[in-house]
C-alpha cells in the first residue's frame, strides 16, 4: 500500500515557529513528527511514500532524502501555488491503482491501520475518513429560547463532535473528483461527494491522537516518551 503525506501548509497555527520550519520538521523530544509518522508507516509495512511541499519544502527534502534511512521510498511533489488540502492529490493522478492513505503532515496517533485499511475493504466505499471524538468547551453560557422566552439555560458546557483525524483511506476512483491547477480542500471533497452520493465512510478511533498544528497538542505531545515502545511506533503490520 502507498500513503501520501501532505507536507505544503504554512502551520499558521504554530506561529512564529514555524517562521523557520515547516510544522512536519517541528520537533517532538528529539525528532521531527515528519520522522515519527515515516517510521510508524514502515512498521505498519508502508514502502513507498508520496510527500506533497509547498512552504519550505526544500528543508523537508534535505531532511528526509529518498527515504532509504528508514528503508522507505519517498517521492516528491512541488506546489508552485497553494493547492489546498487534498488538492495535492491532483499531481500523483497516475501513481495509484489500489486504495491508499492520505494524511497530514502533523498527525499522531496510534491508531491502527490493519483495522483502518480492512475497514475500508470491507465498506468498499470511495474514502473512509479516520475520527476522534473532541470536546470542545464554550466560553459563554448557552441559552436555549422559543419565541424569545428562556427555555434552557447551559453554563459554559462542553459540546462533543465528532472531527476528521486528518488521515483517510481513498480509491483511485476519488480523483477524478479533484480538479487539477486550483486549490481544493478536503471540505471540498466532501461536499462534492455528498451531492453526488458518492459513498464516504467513517472509522470511529478512540485511542491516542494528537493534531501538532495545535499549541495543546504540540505541548501535549512533548510529554509523551515516543521511544520503540510508544503506541504510535507499535508494529501493526497493514493489510
């Protein structure tokens, strides 16, 4: 199985860090996420790694090479322009001919990829979008009204949602619903997709996941000893 790793974006989010480095060369302990997740793909059997760049994609070029370090083989693809989330996509239109992973730049998780990958089998449907459960706390008390009388009054609650892990399981067949040469998000993607009721599945993960774009997680992830015994290094061999 093939996993292209989408490498392009600014990291906003990680300001000003990531005035210097691109978030996927952001350092965890000792190594880059970008390594961490190229490592947890060898030892869930993925050999050949797509890498999409845009914002100082020649640093994560020099860094990871051909990928022959980690006994990996990484292509490479350049955005001369933004091109969005799964826009990238659009440049590597002739490399698959079976399902393969898509995912962020800046994901850690456990999460394991011989269920994911089955799942996605099994459903046959055109992409299966990983997801965690998140909640999100309200800074503003909630009140709830009908016809402008009080009905219900919530305290700053935390609201539960159901949000995409920023890695998914696809078909060849989803390309041709991504344009060439414009920026198109994963947004995009799906509501495209569910206008024309292309079939998208959801694979409920509830264990460790971590999104380095945001400051909590980046200082969360610090925490954590990510050493050959660490969940998300765990050898989980794919289907």
């Amino acid at each position: 199985m093939k996993a292209v790793i989408q490498c392009g974006g600014k990291g906003m989010r990680l300001r000003p860090y990531t005035s210097v480095l691109p978030k996927p060369l952001m350092p965890i302990g000792s190594r880059p996420v970008l390594e961490l997740l190229l490592k947890w793909l060898r030892r869930n059997g993925i050999e050949d790694v797509f890498i999409t760049t845009g914002y100082l994609g020649h640093l994560i070029r020099s860094f990871c090479g051909d990928g022959t370090q980690w006994n990996l083989k990484i292509t490479y693809t350049q955005e001369l322009e933004p091109l969005g989330t799964i826009g990238p996509l659009s440049l590597l239109r002739e490399q698959f001919d079976a399902p393969f992973l898509v995912l962020n730049g800046d994901v850690l998780t456990d999460l394991s990829l011989n269920r994911f990958v089955s799942f996605h089998r099994q459903h046959r449907g055109l992409v299966t979008i990983a997801t965690a459960t998140r909640n999100i706390k309200m800074e503003f008390g909630v009140i709830d009204e009908v016809d402008g009388r009080l009905t219900g009054f919530r305290e700053k609650p935390a609201l539960s949602h159901l949000v995409s892990m920023g890695l998914y399981c696809m078909n060849p067949s989803v390309l041709p619903f991504i344009p060439s040469g414009v920026p198109f998000g994963f947004d995009d993607l799906m509501f495209q997709m569910l206008e024309q009721s292309a079939p998208v599945h959801i694979f409920k993960h509830d264990g460790l996941w971590l999104d380095i774009g945001r400051v909590e997680d980046f200082h969360k992830a610090q925490e954590i000893a990510w050493d050959e015994q660490s969940p998300v290094l765990a050898s989980d061999v794919a289907a």
